[in-house]
C-alpha cells in the first residue's frame, strides 16, 4: 500500500505524505461509507460520515479539525441530539468530553462550512 501511495504521489505530484496513517488511533467501531474506488482486486471504501465527524471530534485540533468537522456535519441531519446519538457509538473511550466540547463549538458555530467565524 505504501508503494502505491508514493506511485500516486510521484504521478499527481503530491507531498509524500499525503496519504497517513495517523487517523487510525481514532478509529472505534467500523460503519462503512460510499465506496471511493473499486477495480476487481480491491474495493476502497470511506467511513460514514458519522464516523469521520466522531474522530474528528475526538482528535479535536481547534485550527486544523473545525472546517472538515463542520463540512461532515452537513452530512449528517437531525436535531442536535439526534446528531450527537449518531456520533456516540464512535466515540474513542476517555475523549467523549474533548469530543463534546468540540461538537458544541461546531453545533454554536451554526454548522455552515461558508462561516468564517
């Protein structure tokens, strides 16, 4: 995988970087998203959206994580504690109160990936 990652960097002229395994600490439970790629030797498949926004959450970096938060909490509808039910079951254990902290500086922020503020 590593080498088909520096091939694609190579080709599209990406920072070797690009693709990491850095996320993968943050990771509790597994629901599938849409799949991203498929060939007949393998299938690449994201997390759902709740997933994604969970880690986020959980691995909260005010600067870096509140725009890709707020984007992937468009995806998801519902109330504020419908939204957050979705979220609960991918929670990393011992980061529910940083996850919740930054739920609610996204969910004040009134969710909108155009605001600035």
């Amino acid at each position: 995988m590593r080498h088909a990652a520096r091939r694609v960097a190579e080709a599209l002229g990406l920072p070797d970087d690009w693709l990491n395994d850095g996320a993968k600490g943050f990771i509790h439970g597994l629901a599938l998203g849409d799949t991203v790629f498929e060939h007949e030797a393998f299938t690449v498949r994201a997390l759902a959206p709740e997933q994604l926004l969970a880690m986020k959450l959980c691995a909260w970096r005010d600067a870096i994580d509140f725009e890709d938060a707020r984007l992937l909490l468009t995806k998801l509808g519902g109330e504020r504690a419908q939204v957050w039910a979705k979220l609960e079951p991918f929670l990393l254990p011992g980061r529910e109160t940083t996850a919740c902290y930054a739920f609610d500086d996204i969910w004040e922020s009134g969710h909108d990936p155009r605001h600035t503020g």
